[in-house]
C-alpha cells in the first residue's frame, strides 16, 4: 500500500517538474521571439535624450572603417561613449583616443566626461591551441560579462571582430531579461564583397543585429534582411 | 636637354604585416630590370615584420633599391610615389591619395578574404590585383592611364540609417 502510494506521489511530482520546465522553456523561447520581432523594428518613441554607445573596434581596417562612421554621426546623440578594443590590440584605442581628444579639444568638454576606453580579454589568439582556447574563452566570456554589467549600453556599433560576438551575446541577453535593451548596429566590412564574415553571419542567422548594413549590393541580395549602405570607404 | 632623369619612385609597402612573399618577389633582377624599362627610378621598400631582407642598389643603370622596416606615416612616402605595391590592408590609404596600386594578395594569411577585395576593385579598374607570382606578369602587362580613379565612400547613408531607427529627428 505504502509503496502504492509512493511509486504514485514520485511520478506525480515528476510530471509536475517536467511540465514546470516544459512551462518555463516555453515561455523563455516566447520571449526570445518578441525580443527578436522588437529588435528588428526601429525604436517607437522619438528619441529625446543622447543614448550610451559601445563601440567595439577591431584592428587594422575595422578601426578606420569605424572611425569613418563616428565622423559623420551626432556625437551629442551618442553619448556617452564607450570604447572596447581586444587587450593586445595597441592601436585601436589610440585612435580613438586621438578622435576623442580632438573633439574635446574642438568643443571644451572633457574627454573623461563623454568617452572611456577598455580593454577585453580574447576569447582565443591566432594560432592558439583549442585546449587552452576553452579557458581562455571562458574568462573572456566573464570580463564580457563584467564590462557589459558596468555599462549597459543603450546603442552598440560594431564592424567584425571577434571582440564583439561576446558581447552582442551578453546583449541579448539582457534584453531577454529586461535588464537593458541594446539596439546593436552591425557594419560589415567593405572587405567583405560576396560573403559575410564569421561574426557577421553569426549575428544574421541567430537574428541578434537590430540592424546589419552591408556594402556591397550582392551581399544584400544573399542576405535580404541585411541593408545595402553602399560603400563607407 | 641631358640633366637628371626624373626621379620616378616605386614604393612596396606591408604596413605592420609580415609579407616575406612580396619582398622576395620584388627583389628580384628580371622584375627590376622591368621596372627600370618602364622608367621608374627608385623601388622603396617597406617590409615591416618581415625576415627577408632585400638587396640593396644603387647606380645609373639599375633602379635604386633601399629599404627600411616602419615608419610613423607611409602617407608622405605614398604621396611621393609615382606607384604603389602593397599589401591590402592600404588599398584606400592609397586610392584616396589618387596613386595608381598594384595590390598583392597574402596568400599564406587564412581566410583570404582580402582577395574578393582586390579584385573586385581591379573588376572596377580601380588597382590591379595580383599574387607575388603573377606580379612580375602583372607590371608588364599594367597600363596606369586605363586606372579609374577611385570616388571616396560615404558613411552618412548608415548614421542616417541609425538615427531614423533610434527615432532621432533627421537632420
């Protein structure tokens, strides 16, 4: 009898577990797919104050292209800004840094108050063994995940280096959980004529970009959710 | 009439790469010799962090060669150049500065897409594009007046874009 009613109350409580997860997944997966719906669509309220900015520069090419792009935009709008650059990249955030001190120099604001510059661990360097890249990743998984805490941007301008897939990841997260909503703006390289590069797929196919812009027209016929920009260069 | 020969530079530049490929292949005599008939002067070579060192020359009757590794700006060595060959990453250094560029692609880099670049502009008749092993065929062949001169890009249809999307009012 006893074992009856235990063999009865165990299987009870089961179903109750699993139809409580099936309950939570579901809902998670619900808002997951508002999130996405949102994010594709520009933002209803007109905009009335500057919005914080995150912008992620990646060596060489992807700097110039990103300091060409924040020449032409509202530095009032976006702003404050912040700077990320991956920790062995030297160059990086002296350009912006030289950007920045030119417009304070220009408009007498102080560069502390609109612009900080970090640095983030990669997740793995070239020619770095998969073994240790698991580690290494991780860590930088969580100085993402601390930078993203302290920031919360409310705009995230990046243009391809791997720096910004961990973030635009973190992003959406918090955008799921209501911690911030992020409008994450993508550039594709003009480097990038016929494909997409690595992080540049990643963000279109799991729909993570509010908007990704291309520069080239044949990339825009193979990824029609992306917007044809022309060139930047 | 007589007097000095024009001084015609040729400047190879790698920026902060390692391109060993393109150094060797234009230290060589018969890749010269082309460049000397086609009235060049000076050959300048940035090699960057590459190992392979050039040789150097000097003499009426062989193109100057000299070489250094870096250098702060390559802005003013571009600018007094009659020609450029260089690694991809300066191909709008160089087009914005209106030179005419040979580009050679790195083909030991992984994931070359530096390549669909370089020939899409060399399609537009911006460059040419070569590889170190085609780029001796590449200057015999090269006809710089057939360059089209390359129009600058503009960013302000993308802050356009990001405005209107963040509901900021348009300019």
């Amino acid at each position: 009898m006893e074992n009856g009613n235990g063999c009865c109350f165990s299987s009870v409580s089961s179903i109750a577990t699993l139809s409580s997860v099936a309950v939570v997944v579901i809902l998670i997966l619900i808002r997951v797919l508002h999130v996405i719906y949102c994010s594709g669509r520009p933002l209803s309220k007109r905009a009335s104050k500057p919005v914080s900015t995150l912008i992620i520069l990646g060596s060489g090419g992807h700097t110039a292209e990103m300091l060409n792009l924040l020449a032409v935009l509202q530095k009032d709008r976006f702003n404050p800004r912040y700077y990320i650059a991956a920790a062995t990249d030297n160059m990086s955030l002296q350009k912006a840094m030289m950007l920045e001190n030119s417009l304070a120099s220009e408009s007498g604001i102080k560069v502390a108050d609109t612009a900080q510059f970090m640095k983030i661990y990669r997740s793995r360097e070239v020619g770095q063994s998969y073994i240790t890249s698991v580690w290494t990743t991780l860590i930088a998984t969580v100085h993402a995940l601390w930078l993203m805490i302290k920031i919360r941007p409310e705009v995230i301008l990046c243009n391809g280096p791997g720096t910004c897939i961990p973030l635009c990841v973190i992003a959406f997260i918090f955008k799921v959980l209501g911690i911030r909503w992020s409008s994450i703006f993508y550039v594709e390289s003009i480097a990038r004529v016929r494909r997409l590069s690595l992080s540049g797929l990643l963000l279109y196919k799991l729909w993570m970009a509010d908007q990704l812009f291309v520069q080239w027209p044949q990339l825009q016929q193979q990824y029609p959710r992306a917007t044809y920009v022309g060139r930047l260069m | 009439m007589g007097g000095e020969k024009t001084k015609r530079v040729i400047f190879v530049t790698v920026g902060t790469t390692c391109f060993d490929a393109l150094v060797k292949a234009v230290d060589s005599e018969t890749l010269q010799k082309e460049l000397l008939a086609k009235g060049y002067t000076h050959l300048l070579i940035q090699m960057g962090r590459g190992s392979y060192l050039p040789t150097k020359s000097e003499g009426d009757c062989n193109l100057v060669v000299d070489y250094f590794t870096f250098s702060s700006s390559i802005a003013d060595h571009i600018k007094s150049a009659s020609l450029i060959i260089s690694h991809a990453g300066s191909i709008f250094e160089t087009l914005k500065l209106g030179k005419p560029l040979i580009v050679v692609v790195n083909e030991d880099l992984m994931d070359n897409h530096q390549s669909e670049l370089g020939e899409k502009l060399a399609n537009r008749k911006h460059l040419y594009c070569a590889s170190p092993q085609t780029l001796h065929q590449t200057i015999v062949d090269m006809d710089l007046n057939a360059l089209v001169p390359y129009s600058p890009g503009d960013a302000t249809p993308v802050a356009k874009h990001i405005n209107r999307f963040l509901g900021f009012p348009d300019d």
